[in-house]
C-alpha cells in the first residue's frame, strides 16, 4: 500500500491537494509541452542513412520549416550549420522565434524519411533516406528550472568544418558545450565571436537540458499510467515518397495527400492539427 492510496493521507487536505497539484503539473508537461508551449523553438536536423541524400533531405526540412514559420509570421535565425560541399546538411540548428513556435512545431520531433528518385545517383536509381528533427523550447534567461554548473560543463573551441562560404568562419571561433554528467553536447559556429558563439551554445545547451527533464517526466507520468515506455528519438513519424508516386503520409494519425510540393513548400497544418487531435482523443498510432 502507497502512501497516496492510505485513506488517511487524504483525509489530510494540503497533501491530498499537493498530490493532485503534482499530478496535474506532470499531466500538463506531458501533454502541453510543460508549459513551455508559448516559448520560442530551436530546431535541429541531423542527416541520417542514406549518404548525400540524406544530407539533402536534411536541406529540404529546413527550407520546409522555414517557409512554415514565413507564413506563419515566425521568424527564424541559423545558429549552426554543417553543410556539405554540394549544398546539404550534416546537421543544421536554428531558431523559430514568435507566436508560440514551440507549442506548435513541437510534436514535428521525429524520424522522416524520403524517398525519391536520387539526384546524387548516375544510375537513376530510387533512394532512401533518413534524417531526425529535434525541437526544443526556448529557455528564456530568468527561468531558475534550468541553471548551468560550469564545474560540470566542459568548454571546447575549434576552427569551423564546413564547405566553406557563408557559413564558415576563419578563426577558433566556434564554441562546444559538453555536459559531463549527461553527455548532452550544443555548439555553435555562426556568430561572428566566440563570444557570441558560447552565447548560442548556452542557450541550445540549456533548452536540451529543458528536453531531457521534460523527457523523463513524460517516462514518469506514463509509468504512472502504466503505459509502455519507448526511450529515444526512434520513432519514425513522416514519409515523403516522390517516386514511384507521390505521396506525404504522417505514420501517427495517418494523414496523408498527394499534394508534396505544398507540404515541401511548408503547409503543415494538417499534419499538426491532426496529431494534436489524435492525442487529445487518446487514438492509437496509426501503424504506417
């Protein structure tokens, strides 16, 4: 028998409310971001399998994203990039600032995957290809939930390893932030000083700090619920197919359309809005 369940515990007012108030607290993490839902978002994309056209694909998301805030009046900022010689990304991090850009990119964090005829192929041969969005929310300067131990935090700066041009500087100027006791890793390379740079690194270290507290929440409540628990960023969520035919399917609510040049393009809602319904009812994942 748990303390909670012993009818003298909530025979006891204050702790049978401090009990509601905690549950109620980790239902709204769960299920609104932790409160967190009107703060801005920092974006990465991280190329996965699939060589050149996954670093491509991963220059498609970010162009798909960017244009989503555009005409969302959302304004986005690069904070790192790590661009290949022919224009793709091996990771790429940026912000999304306004109109409560977390709350709604949020549940864009996943596995995606592409497939299309490869441009990168002499043979004209189909292709498949992976990358992972991360979405974090903003962590603003006066919020205490997040603050950084620099005896715990290891401090690296190098010279930039892109292909060159824009996004390259020429000197040690890129910042590297290691949580030791974590092993979460931020850094940055677009700022003109390294200054500037462990600014940004700082801000990216602490909202994957924000993630990782607001993960293991989520693991809790659901242990709690005596849901299954699946750790990690596994989950493959969306499929782009552009050959043999066309076709953009979200593999959680089972949204789909044949119209991928408009999802390319940004046009998003449809897939938001219906995941968002589909864990407000409760729904089951689709299955693909």
């Amino acid at each position: 028998e748990t303390a909670m369940s012993s009818p003298d515990f909530w025979n006891d007012k204050d702790k049978a409310q401090a009990a509601v108030k905690e549950y109620q607290d980790l239902k709204a993490q769960l299920e609104g971001g932790g409160g967190y839902d009107k703060s801005d978002a920092i974006l990465t994309i991280i190329a996965g399998a699939g060589g050149d056209d996954a670093e491509d694909f991963a220059r498609i998301l970010y162009e798909m994203y960017s244009k989503y805030a555009a005409q969302n009046g959302l304004r986005t900022a690069l904070l790192s990039a790590n661009e290949n010689s022919l224009g793709g990304f091996r990771s790429v991090s940026f912000d999304v600032i306004g109109g409560g850009a977390y709350g709604k990119l949020k549940k864009e964090a996943g596995v995606h995957r592409l497939v299309r005829m490869s441009p990168f192929n002499s043979a004209g041969k189909r292709q498949t290809s992976f990358a992972l969005v991360e979405v974090l929310p903003e962590v603003e300067d006066d919020d205490t939930d997040i603050e950084l131990d620099w005896d715990e935090i290891r401090v690296d700066t190098f010279r930039s390893q892109g292909a060159g041009g824009q996004h390259v500087n020429k000197t040690d100027s890129a910042v590297r932030l290691t949580h030791l006791p974590t092993g979460i890793v931020a850094q940055s390379q677009n700022e003109r000083s390294q200054t500037q740079n462990k600014e940004t690194a700082i801000k990216v270290l602490k909202a994957r700090l924000l993630e990782r507290r607001l993960e293991e929440k989520e693991a809790e409540l659901k242990q709690l619920k005596g849901e299954h628990v699946t750790a990690g960023w596994g989950n493959q969520i969306r499929s782009y197919v552009l050959h043999p035919y066309q076709m953009v399917k979200d593999l959680r609510s089972g949204v789909e359309t044949s119209n991928t040049g408009a999802v390319l393009d940004g046009e998003l809602d449809a897939f938001m809005t219906a995941e968002l319904e589909r864990l407000a009812t409760g729904a089951p994942v689709s299955g693909g």
